[in-house]
C-alpha cells in the first residue's frame, strides 16, 4: 500500500479540495483527514462514523488537598501560573511538565493523563475515511494526527493507495502527516508568500527523504511567481505534476458542499486526472532509480 500526503505551507491552498476530488478518481484507497485543529474533508465526503473514540495525549497536574501542606513551593517553581492561590490547578495553563510533583515535598502532585481529542474512523462510498477533532485549548496534535493513521492502519484491508489531507504548516503535525509516506504533494499558490512556504514545507519532506512534488493551485493568476515556482522546482530537483487555473466554479461547488468534480467541471477533472497520472509516473520513476 502506497501512502501519499498532501500539505502545504499554510492553509487555504487548495489542498483538501484536490483531495477530496482524488477520492473520487482514485480507486481502491483509503483516506485520512490529519488536519486536527481545522478538519475540513468530512465537509465533502458522506460518512457514516463507524468508530469514535477519545483521545488522551497530555498530562496535567492534581494536587490531593488531603495531603496538601499549601507551602506554596509549587506555586513559586510553575512557570505557566497553573497553581492559583487555592492551590487548584488551573486546566487551560497547566502544560504538564511535572516541575510542581517535584518539589512537592509531601507529594500531593501528581501527573494525570487528560484527554485532549477525539478519533474517528467513518465509512464512505469512497473508502474507509480515518479523522479527528483537538479539544478546544487542546495541545498534542502531533499525537492525535500519529493516532489518526494508526486508526486507518486499524481498518486496511486489500486497498492499494492511502490519500492523505495533510496538516497545514512545517511543525510537528506536518511531520506526523508524512511520517512513512511514500510521497509528499505540496499545494502552493503562485504569491511571495506561497513561494517561502513551498520552499520550506519541501525542505521538511526532503529532511525525511521523502520523495517531494509540487501542485500549483490557481496557477494563471500571477504567471511571473508560477515561473519562480517552477525554477525553484527545476533547481531544487522537485517536480511540478499538476497546474490547476483559477475558475470561480470551485468555490461556488464547495458552498454546495461539492468537489468541482462532482459539479461537473471538466477543466478541474481532467487537470486533477492529469496530476494523478504524473504522479504516478514519477513514483514510478523514483522506484527504478533506486
């Protein structure tokens, strides 16, 4: 099974779009939503969630107040003003860290696993779809997007792709997204600003030694960075496999809930058909060279 994650250097590029549009090109797949913090795919596939479950991936502090002298040394040694002067742990602070379970000196602290989100695994006409949700305050995405890939692993069966709607940025929910991928797509427009975040969310893929393409979304509103775009490819040795125009039709399907495919847009279908097939001609490749 060949996994591949789309990401991109920010959000908003385009980049669940093309893969809820794959999902419905892409034959015997399976999906996964890894943007925790804003999920969005959900939106455009009709699912039916088979599995859901919490998800514990933080530690907090609990002070017993039976045992609790009120000394005030955890107070004075908590950097995140989690212990106010009731000597309770204030939730949204406390980061976990376990400094106040040490000088405790009658060890009235300790550290409590808490939840901080939820899985899912839903059923789609498209294939097995695996997703989640951070709590509101919530941190550990990292972990909840590791979870909901191990989730998915939890209900393959004969399938032979994994399309992944990665999370949006350089940070460690980006590296969990394409941890063990076989490939990464990077959706990128064509600004300054989505010249820098291509360039660095690559840079992630290549420290991973992970084969990295490039997609450029709305392509033919400013011709001159796509020139940039596809130097900096050309240059860096990354292959640009899809060039999508701009077309008001997508955003008027995705307020109906749609993928442009669905709505019958035949530019938008032929050029995601057209990236499917680049990329995996160009995984092929790679195959053979090594």
């Amino acid at each position: 099974m060949k996994q591949v994650s789309f990401v991109s250097g920010k959000g908003g590029t385009g980049k669940s779009t093309v893969v809820s549009s794959l999902s419905l090109l892409v034959k015997n797949k399976m999906l996964a939503d890894c943007d925790v913090d804003a999920p969005n795919l959900h939106l455009l596939l009709d699912n039916k969630v088979l599995l859901a479950e919490d998800f514990y991936g933080a530690r907090a502090a609990v002070i017993n107040r039976d045992v609790c002298l009120q000394c005030g040394r955890c107070r004075g040694v908590c950097r995140f003003d989690a212990i106010n002067e009731s000597f309770e742990i204030v939730p949204m602070h406390c980061e976990g860290c376990g400094a106040c379970t040490i000088v405790c000196p009658v060890e009235a602290i300790r550290l409590e696993t808490v939840k901080t989100g939820q899985t899912f695994v839903s059923g789609t006409a498209r294939g097995t779809f695996a997703h989640a949700l951070l709590d509101i305050g919530a941190d550990g995405s990292g972990k909840l997007v590791t979870e909901v890939r191990k989730k998915l692993e939890q209900f393959k069966k004969d399938e032979q792709w994994i399309l992944i709607d990665g999370s949006p940025g350089i940070g460690c929910v980006v590296i969990a997204s394409i941890a063990g991928a076989d490939a990464v797509v990077a959706v990128a427009e064509p600004t300054k600003s989505g010249l820098s975040d291509l360039e660095r969310v690559l840079g992630v893929a290549r420290h991973f030694r992970i084969s990295g393409f490039v997609c450029i979304n709305k392509f033919d509103l400013n011709p001159e960075i796509t020139v940039e775009i596809e130097n900096f490819c050309k240059n860096n040795d990354f292959t640009v496999i899809g060039k999508i125009p701009f077309d008001p039709g997508v955003m008027k399907a995705l307020q109906e809930y749609k993928t442009p495919i669905e709505a019958g847009d035949q530019q938008f279908t032929q050029e995601l058909e057209n990236l499917w097939q680049n990329l995996q001609e160009e995984m092929n490749k790679k195959i053979d060279m090594d």
